[in-house]
C-alpha cells in the first residue's frame, strides 16, 4: 500500500481525503500507515476534531479513496432553505441567487477555468458550472435547493457567510417565510382549539 501511494500519487502530505471513512488532511505517510488530522465525526462539517488517526496503507489496495485535493480543489457545496407554500417562491428564488452570484462571482470563474484545463487531462462531461437553485416540493415546505462550487478547504466559511447573508436578506421581504415544523404543529394546535371553540 505504501509503495502504490508513493508511485501512483493517491495522495501527498497536505490532501484532504476520506478513506475507510475516516475525513481528515493527511500530515504524514509512511511506508506501513498513513497519518490524519481527523475532520468530522463528532462536530460538524469540515471542523477538525484535533484528533490524530493511523490508517494502515493496505486500505488502498481495497478501500475508495476519496482526495479532494488532487487535480481540482473545487467542489459543490448546498444549503437547503425551507419556505411555506404560501411564500413568493420565485423572489425568494431571484433573491437568493443575487446573494449567492455576488459572493461567489470570482470562485465560479476560477473553478470554471480550472475544470476547463483539467479536461485535457480527463474526459469530463457537460455540465452547470455556475451557481443554480433547484426546487423540491415536500408535503411541508418547497426547498430551495442552492448548489454553488467552492474551494474544498473554504467550505464550511463560504456555507457559513452565505447562510447568515441569505437569512439576513430573507427576513426582509414579509412575502417569503421560511418554513419549520415547529410553525406546522403551531398552526395544527391553534385550529384545534378553535374546532373545540
């Protein structure tokens, strides 16, 4: 395992990767294991644990390695906005991608231009390179599902800014409501009462 790493580049000291589900930026790989400064598990997102993990290098010989370094440090990310059915669901659409084209105007071009160089190397289909909102309907809520491309090590600063700026901006307009279930067992208690009445 050691000597495929070193002679096919799964990996180098510095890549962020997943293997044997374990996430984390690799800080040392020696001939038997590999060393991690672990991300995950118990905290969320891409926040590290401060936790140091081994993982022996013949897991490459039978595990997915997952290198979210190599070739494009891009990658999608989504945040997920829930409004009630009764919201203006197309402002809350032109509202929300404004934001997001603002904040990642200059990541989208540069993924754009690097997915473009990295396609000489590998055969890459077609597809959305800009940032898009994608609709689903639930028996609560419509979910605005907004997908947009980010630097793998930025993730959880960009899902961050941009959920505070959403919120913020969101807030604003009385014709879109984010949908909860506390709001759904609210309303379903109050017409009770009122059928009781």
């Amino acid at each position: 395992g050691g000597l495929i790493i070193l002679l096919t580049g799964t990996y180098k000291a510095g890549d962020r990767v997943e293997i044997n589900s374990k996430y984390g930026d690799i800080i040392d790989i020696g001939i038997l294991n590999t060393t991690l400064f672990e991300l995950k598990e118990w905290v969320h997102a891409d926040h590290p644990t401060e936790r140091i993990s081994t993982i022996p290098n013949g897991f490459v010989l039978n595990s997915v390695v997952n290198n979210y370094n190599k070739d494009n440090p891009f990658i999608w990310d989504e945040i997920v906005l829930p409004i009630t059915y009764d919201s203006d669901w197309k402002i809350a659409c032109e509202r929300v991608m404004t934001i997001v084209r603002e904040e990642t105007r200059t990541l989208t071009v540069a993924a754009q231009e690097h997915i473009s160089a990295l396609s000489r190397k590998y055969y890459l289909a077609e597809s959305i390179r800009e940032p898009a909102i994608y609709l689903s309907i639930t028996d609560k809520c419509i979910n605005l599902n907004i997908s947009y491309l980010t630097l793998t090590r930025e993730r959880r600063c960009l899902k961050d800014r941009l959920s505070r700026l959403i919120l913020e901006d969101i807030l604003k307009d009385e014709r879109i409501t984010i949908a909860t279930d506390t709001m759904d067992v609210t309303v379903a208690a109050a017409n009770m009462f009122k059928d009781k009445r």
